[in-house]
C-alpha cells in the first residue's frame, strides 16, 4: 500500500513539473480553410508522425469557434495574434474605405508591404518585448497572412512571385544571406510538381469530386483517371499556391529558420509562427468535397511528420510547444449539389443600392464601395445634402433586406449605440470597428456566397462550417486529453503569452486555457 502511495506521489510530482515547465519554443502552425471535423473525418489515412501524434499525444478542444461573423484571413489571424475580437483588434476585412478621402485603403499597402494599419500588439511583439533576449519568426506564403500575423514583431517572410522569399523594410533592409543563397538557386520550384498526383490510391479516399488531379490506380496496369480541368495557373508561383507544394515550401522554410535563427537554443522562449495558405487556396478553388482538398490535407499531415520530428530533435530536450488550429472552416462548395446553388452578386448588389438612393435623394455617388459584406456610403454626400446619415443607414440596411440571399442587415447605427448579448446581432457586433466597419453590413444565408474567380467554396459567415475550427495543443506541459466545452479563439494568444511566461498582449479579451498553463 505505502509502495503503491508513493509511485502516486512521484508521479503527481511528475505531472505538476511537466505542466509547469516553459518551452523553449512555441510554434503556432495555422492552416487556412480546415474545419474542425477534419481531423475525425479524415484520421484513418493519417500516418503516425503528423495529426494523429498532435491529436493523440496532445490537448484536443472539440468545440473551438471564433464568435463573429467576419471569419476571413486576415481578420481571425489578427485575432489568433492579439488575443482580441474584431471590434478590438481593428482588421475588419483586406480592406475598407476612408470616409474623409473616399479612398480605398487596403490592409497592407504598397509595393513595400508594413504593419502600418494593424493596431493590436500581437504575441510576437509582446513576447519580444517582455522577454529580453527572445526570437520571433513569421513564416507565410502570402504577405498579408504574414505581416497580420507578426505584426511589428520579429523576422518575417512571404513568397514573393518568383516562389523565392522576401520581406519588407519594415522588418529588415534585406533578406538573410541564406535566404537569398535560397532564392538564388529557386530551391522552392524543387517543390512544384509537374503533375499532381493522389499520394494514395484512389479507393482509400472518401472524396470523389476532382478536377486537376491525377488519380492513382490500384496497380499499373489500370489507367490513371484525371478530372476535367478547372485551374489553368499562369505561373510558377500559381501552381505553388494552388497545390500541395505552397504548404511544403512553407514548412521546408520554417526547418531552416529554426536552424539559422537557433530558436529554441536558450530557456529564453523564441516564437515561430507558421500560416499555410495553400490549403485555403484549394478549398477555394475545388472546395471542400474535393479530393485535391483531401490529399493537400493528407500532404500535409506526411510534411507535418517530418516538420515535427525535426522541431523537437533540434530543440533540447524537446522542450517545444505546439499548437495547431485554422483561420476558418469553408462553406460548402455552390455546385455540390445537385444542382449550382445560387450565388451573392456584390458588384449588382452596390449598383442597384447607389440606383436606389438615386431615387430617393437625386443622382449622385451614395455608395462608396461593398466588400466583405460591407456597404460604404459617401459621407460627404449626405452631409452635403442636409441628410441624416442614421436615416439612411437604416434606409440601406431595410432595402438590403429585400435581396435574395440576405438574411441580415444591420445598420452602423445600431451596432455603435447598442449592445446585442446573444445570437446574430452579437457576432455582427463583435466583427464591427467603427473606424473601418461600413455603414450597413449584411449576412448571407446559410451555404450562399459571394461570386468570386476561383472560388466555389469560402469563408466569411457566422456559421459552423466557418466558426468551428481545430486546436489541438502539444508539447511541453500538455498531456493527452479531449476538452469538450466550448472555448473561444480569443484564448490562443493569451494562452501561448502565459505558457512563455509573459504578459498577454495588450488588446487581449480571451480567457487562459487552464488545461495548457496555471491560472
């Protein structure tokens, strides 16, 4: 009995030391467009190394969500990286207009990309300025996806169109000399396949919709079947976002950036931050049905396996932590069913508004711009008039309700002088930044999306299929668990701040995750 009391004792002694213990390193490894159900659906064709070792080796939450409608890149990155909602964080969309100039003002800017228009501190920021001495690197195949997600904080790096890495004078003057030596050779086009092929054979996936995939048979004397064709790329770089080759050349630099910045080399936490957009890319363009969907995701996991093994080798005594998530699931594709469901024009949508308040208030140019289920109206205008700019809010936002498609209007009006506590209205709320919000902002209904090239399924709705999103923590001071209760994306940053012994970021809003790190 005492000898049965005593191996307890070591072993609760075990397992407080090991939640207690710091890592070295934290990665925040983001895929674009993954639901969360992804990871159940999918498991039996994942291999040992990569999924399957974070979701049965690591901390599960089966109900995270982001609890707002906007759920696009750039938006639930910047949240993942602050900690904080939209209406916080300010990055309402890639872009808005400026009611003064009645100019567009796009996200990240010009031919030298900066966090210029990002107002949140981010992990990486905080991280590097309450622990002297850290690291931090930001790792993207896509600009935006980089610059909101480190935003004033560390290295960081994109593709550039010539599939070789790049940065901005807002980080550095110039690339490292390892990365141009990288570039020099175009060791990325090692990447881009000729064809891509299914890394299975063609029985074992569950998906039977394909376009630009290569089909295996199950031996060789049984013809590869190919679909019909949907994307033509134009480029090198393309064929890099459009297929599983973005996410290995992602992954493939984020090894050489452990190694050439020697993160994780001192108990002085470094941060790594990984967004891999090619995923979104190919749910976009083939949607979630699709086997190019199912064998990137099957890619993936074989890169992880790889990425993973090499991440906790190279640190000691593997004191690394991981975590995996998603910007945001996808909608179902339009043409998935039987037949093409409909489709949200915004440029029709923006016309016959500006027609409409032709009518009521004489010609003029009342719309400024849609995007991102937001409609700008020209302020000046209405000022100039002698008209009340909460009128015709309202006015919009009741005529926008007569669209098909449209499930919800709400006027800017409404969001600033009210408080919503529950259902869509909240969500609405929480995505709405009235420096930057438009005047009216709608929602579509459910499975509808906006007409876009190359695109059959996206994201940017308060539904599941874009809320739910996989998080799973792995690593230093995480055990094995499945956490059922429902837990906001706001917690990731504050979480991954208290794990590396730091303040949370200052616009923080979301709640430790007591599984991960003591309260």
């Amino acid at each position: 009995m005492k000898r049965k009391l005593l191996l307890f004792a070591i072993a609760a002694l075990a397992a407080l030391a090991t939640h207690a213990a710091e890592p070295r390193l934290i990665v925040q490894i983001v895929v674009g467009s993954m639901r969360a159900e992804d990871l159940t659906r999918y498991a039996d064709n994942f291999g040992e190394g990569g999924l399957r070792r974070l979701t049965e080796g690591g901390t599960v939450y089966t109900d995270s969500r982001y609890d707002y409608q906007q759920t696009t890149t750039p938006v639930s990155l910047a949240t993942l990286s602050t900690g904080a909602m939209p209406s916080t964080h300010g990055v309402v969309g890639s872009r808005w207009m400026d009611y003064t100039s009645n100019r567009t003002v796009e996200l990240i800017e010009g031919d030298n990309p900066s966090p210029t228009n990002l107002i949140a501190p981010t992990l990486a920021e905080t991280l590097l300025q309450h622990a002297p001495g850290s690291r931090a690197v930001t790792i993207a195949a896509e600009s935006v996806s980089a610059i909101v997600t480190a935003g004033r904080g560390g290295a960081c790096f994109w593709l550039d169109e010539r599939c070789g890495w790049t940065t901005s004078p807002a980080y550095a003057a110039d690339v490292p000399e390892w990365v141009a030596r990288s570039n020099r050779e175009r060791y990325n086009l090692s990447y881009v396949a000729a064809e891509w092929r299914t890394l299975l054979e063609r029985d074992r996936y569950r998906n039977t919709r394909h376009w630009d995939i290569a089909l295996a048979g199950k031996n060789r004397k049984e013809k590869d079947l190919t679909g019909a064709g949907r994307l033509k790329p134009a480029s090198d770089y393309e064929r890099m976002l459009y297929t599983p080759a973005g996410n290995t050349a992602v992954l493939g630099f984020a090894k050489q950036a452990i190694a050439q910045y020697r993160l994780g080399d001192d108990a002085t936490p470094d941060l790594l931050n990984v967004c891999l957009d090619a995923s979104r890319r190919i749910a976009e363009a083939y949607g979630p049905e699709s086997v190019e969907a199912e064998d990137a995701l099957y890619r993936l996991d074989r890169d992880l396996a790889d990425f993973l093994t090499f991440v906790f080798a190279q640190v000691r005594n593997g004191e690394v932590l991981v975590v995996f998530t998603s910007d945001h699931g996808t909608s179902p594709s339009f043409d998935s069913g039987p037949q093409e469901a409909d489709r949200f024009n915004g440029r029709q949508f923006e016309v016959i508004v500006n027609g409409f308040l032709n009518v009521r208030y004489g010609v003029g140019k009342w719309v400024l711009g849609y995007a991102d289920k937001c409609v700008w109206l020209n302020h000046n205008l209405i000022y100039e008039r002698g008209l009340d700019l909460s009128d015709v809010q309202n006015e919009v936002a009741i005529f926008a309700m007569q669209f098909t498609g449209v499930s919800h209007a709400l006027a800017a009006t409404a969001m600033r002088t009210s408080y919503f506590g529950s259902g869509y209205a909240r969500r609405m709320q929480n995505s709405f930044y009235p420096r930057r919000s438009g005047d009216v902002v709608i929602n579509l209904m459910p499975g509808w999306i906006e007409e876009r090239d190359r695109c059959v399924s996206a994201s940017g709705s308060m539904y599941g299929y874009d809320t739910q999103v996989p998080l799973v923590f792995y690593g230093t001071g995480v055990g094995p668990q499945r956490i059922g209760r429902r837990v906001d994306m706001t917690a990731v940053a504050p979480t991954l701040a208290r794990a590396a012994g730091v303040t949370e970021p200052a616009a923080s809003d979301g709640e430790t995750l007591p599984e991960i790190v003591d309260l």
